[in-house]
C-alpha cells in the first residue's frame, strides 16, 4: 500500500512591502511607472528672494520620493545662517558652486526657480533648458499673491492622461471582431425561448448585438444619426419581459441606457489628431513616443480605428459569461497592441522600445496629448486685451475680474527685491498702454510694492504645493499640467490658469 502524506501548511502569504506600504497612495495615483520616474529624478532648486515657496515645493516633492535634488541659493551666509545652513532640512551636503559650473557638471530632469533672480542667473538656466530639453517652473510669492509659469521644451507629450473612466469604453458594437460576434450569437441563439434566469442574465453588450444585427437585417444599415438610435432603443426595450421576477430585467434596462452612448462609430478626438498632424524634428521623431505614435497612425489608417483598449464595464451577467467576454476583449486588444508593436520593431529606432510601453500607448491611444511649450503662447498685449475685455462686461456676466494684474505686478519685479507702485505700473506700462488708468493694475502693483518682496507663508506653502503637483506631472508624464501659468491670489482665495 503507497501512504500519500499530503502537506496541509497553507502557502506563505506575501504582504505588501515595506515601499509598498509607503507610497501606498500615489502608487494608486500613478502606479509603478510614475514612481519609478519621481524615484530615477534630478530636480534642481534655484532659490533666491526669500526663497520659503521654492522650499515649500521641494518638500512636497521630496514627501513622495524623487531621487535626487539639489539646492542652490544666491544668498550670502550671515552669522545667523551658521546654526543652520537653509539645505540642512534636506542634506547635510554643501558646495560652493557658481550657476555656471552647476550645469557644466550636473544633469537635471526638471529645474525650478524662484523670483526674483538675477538676470545673468536666469539666462544661463534658459540657455541650459533649451539646449537640454529640460522643463523647467519659475515661481513668485510676495505678500497676498503669487503665480508659477510651466516652461516646456518644445511640445511635451503624454500618454496616460488619465481620462474619466465613464469615458474610455470602447465596445466597437457597430463593427465587432468574427470572435465577438460569434460570441454573441451563441449567447442570445432562441432569444425568445430561454429561461427567466438566463434570459436576465444576458451581458447587454451581447443584447445590443444581437438587436443590431436583427436591425440590419431590417434596414440594410445600422442606426446612425438620433431619431434611428431612438427607434432602436424603443426596440430593445420591446425585448424586455415583464413577467421575470427572477432577478428582473435589469441587463435589459442596461442595454437601453447604453444605446446613445456605445452605438457610435469611433472618432479620433481633436488631440489625437493634433498629435497625428505634427510633424516632429529629428531629435524628436527618435524618441519612443514619436515612434509609437507613428505605429498608431499607421494602424488606424489600415484600420479605421484606434487599438482597442480592452476594458469592459461592470454589468449584469453570469461570472463565468462575463469572464468569457473580458477574455474576449482583452485577446483583441492584445491583438492589436502586437500588430502596433511589429511596426515600432520595424523602425530603426524602435527596437529597444519595451512592449510595456507600446501596450499603455495602445491602451491610452484615445487620450493622448500633446501640450505646447512657452515659445508658442501669445504676446502678453494680447492676452491682457482679451482679459480687459471680459473685465468690462464681468459686472453683467457676474464673472471675477482677471487676475491678471497680478502676474503683471510680480512680473514687474522679477529681478529686483522691491520696487515702489509707481515703478511697478511704469514697467507694466512698457507693454500695456494706458496701465496706469487700470485700477485693478494700480491696486495689484500696491500690493507687491507693500510686500517688499516678503513673502508670507502660508501663501507660500500653498502655492509649493500646487508646483509640486505640475512637477509631478511632468516627471511621470501621467495627468495633464496646467497651460502654462497659474496665478494666485490670497486675498480672494482664488486662482486662474492663463497661456501668458
């Protein structure tokens, strides 16, 4: 007799490790990917003024886990500083370095700068970010008020836009796949003849295409503008059985909801066509995303359509049913990620470029986009007449006035500590006529001069923490960073977003 002795000690169950459990909700926030690129960072800190908002910003970048940074500040040490160098909340490290040799013998991933800063200072980091790519933020607090300004080398692409989840199905229920299709008809074969519990358990992507197909049938085409989506939405919901009161008809109501919303051709969105109509420089056609891009154009003129997604919505169906129609959406779009991917590897550059990433680009090809950099924006007459304007019929339209003037004002003393008013509204007079007769610049321009360049500090923190958000952003290329300033003001509570 052969004695089987079967071991009854359960598996060893890995718990979540000790950096998982640390940065366990921004994990959640931009994954593995996104950590891993705040973790590979170099983020340069160019203080000066009082420099309390650039701190503030590197703290709460520091909080989440960027790799590396480094502190330089124009200001002389004074007998105050000995007990405690302004780096030695951070690092105990500190070198005497000019802005010069600092770029010569450093690389940096994203550059952030406080104001004022001396105008030699900030030609070198301008040099340094265009010949180099590199983002960078400059940031101004005094007194009630602040802003930053994002400066993006060039066109700043990115590929998980994290769109609404509502947003992303994409079902292709007017041109299914053979496996689809088959799919369904198998589910919904003598329709009329099933029982009450399976009848309430068809996935309503299955209802919808079999109403579809029995459509055509009828009308040699499938429902395309409202008033034909309406005529079918009535006819599914004929298909409903009143008389099923086990579990109801609520895939039935499901299918009748997604109507207006699923039975649509796809359509490319306006920053998925911007992105096909550019025309990228050498450096830039090199680079993964380019290449992949291309991929896709590629694909959806073969095919008329984008790689699909994947992603099926939560509905009322049988576990093993609903299983069997994720593994079915999830294989075409596996399918199509590995068509994109044989033309990347068919591009001289495009051999090293991992399958992860050609898979998110795939998954996320709906949602790209490409954000401009600085050099494109409009002049700042421009934009301040088109702010005015809307000024003057705020009082009807009940809106807030620009906050404007208070980028202008702070502008205005960018490279020195303080100014009087009447300086401040005379610099902003060089480029908008007539700024002394504006009130709102006169009272704006009073408040950086009583300032005097002091900045307060809860104002300071929160506005750190909004630049440290758009830094992230950047970093991880996952969200949308703000186009391109963003003005603060204390008084009001309130901030506006302007292309300046």
């Amino acid at each position: 007799m052969t004695e089987v002795i079967l071991d009854q000690t359960p598996p060893i169950l890995h718990g979540p490790s000790a950096k998982e459990k640390k940065y366990d909700r921004q994990l959640r926030l931009w994954a593995a990917t996104g950590q891993k690129a705040l973790e590979d960072s170099h983020v340069l800190l160019l203080n000066s003024g009082s420099g309390t908002v650039g701190v503030e910003a590197l703290k709460n970048l520091v909080l989440p886990g960027i790799g590396k940074f480094t502190i330089a500040d124009d200001m002389i040490v004074e007998e105050v500083d000995l007990g405690m160098s302004k780096a030695s909340p951070f690092t105990s490290e500190k070198q005497e370095k000019s802005i010069g040799e600092l770029f010569e013998h450093d690389k940096f991933t994203l550059i952030m700068y406080s104001l004022p800063i001396k105008a030699e200072n900030l030609a070198i980091v301008q040099d340094y970010t265009k010949r180099h790519k590199v983002p960078a933020i400059s940031i101004h607090s005094a007194g009630f008020y602040s802003y930053f300004k994002i400066h993006l080398p060039g066109s700043f692409p990115i590929v998980d836009t994290h769109p609404d989840i509502s947003a992303t199905t994409d079902l292709r229920l007017l041109s299914p796949w053979p496996e689809l299709s088959q799919f369904a008809e198998g589910l919904t074969e003598n329709l009329e003849d099933q029982s009450l519990h399976d009848h309430g358990h068809i996935p309503y992507v299955v209802i919808l295409l079999h109403y579809l197909a029995r459509w055509k049938e009828a009308h040699g085409t499938l429902p395309s503008n409202f008033k034909e989506k309406t005529a079918f939405r009535s006819t599914v919901a004929a298909g409903m059985r009143t008389d099923n009161a086990e579990g109801g008809e609520e895939n039935f109501e499901e299918a009748v909801g997604a109507v207006v919303k699923t039975i649509s051709l796809p359509s490319l969105s306006s920053s998925v066509r911007e992105v096909f109509g550019y025309q990228p420089d050498e450096t830039e056609s090199s680079t993964s995303f380019w290449v992949i891009a291309d991929a896709i154009k590629t694909f959806h003129t073969k095919h008329n359509a984008l790689p699909l997604p994947g992603s099926v919505p939560d509905m009322k169906a049988q576990s093993t049913v609903y299983v069997q129609l994720q593994n079915i959406y999830k294989a075409k779009a596996r399918q199509d990620a590995a068509e994109v991917l044989e033309t990347v590897r068919s591009h001289p550059g495009g051999k090293d470029i991992p399958a992860t990433e050609v898979e998110l680009f795939c998954k996320n090809a709906a949602f790209i986009k490409l954000i401009h950099g600085t050099t494109s924006a409009s002049s700042i007459l421009e934009v301040a007449k088109a702010e005015f304007a809307n000024d003057e019929s705020a009082a009807l339209t009940q809106m807030p006035l620009s906050l404007l003037p208070i980028y202008l004002s702070l502008g205005a003393t960018s490279h020195v500590n303080s100014a009087t008013a009447s300086d401040i509204v005379a610099k902003i007079g060089k480029d908008i006529p007539e700024a002394d007769s504006n009130p709102s610049i006169v009272n704006a321009a009073e408040e950086v001069a009583r300032a005097n360049g002091g900045e307060l500090h809860n104002i300071s923190a929160l506005t750190g923490g909004m630049v440290a958000q758009e830094v992230i952003k950047i970093i991880t290329k996952q969200y949308i960073p703000i186009d391109n300033t963003c003005i603060f003001d204390g008084i009001t509570s309130r901030t506006q977003v302007l292309r300046t």
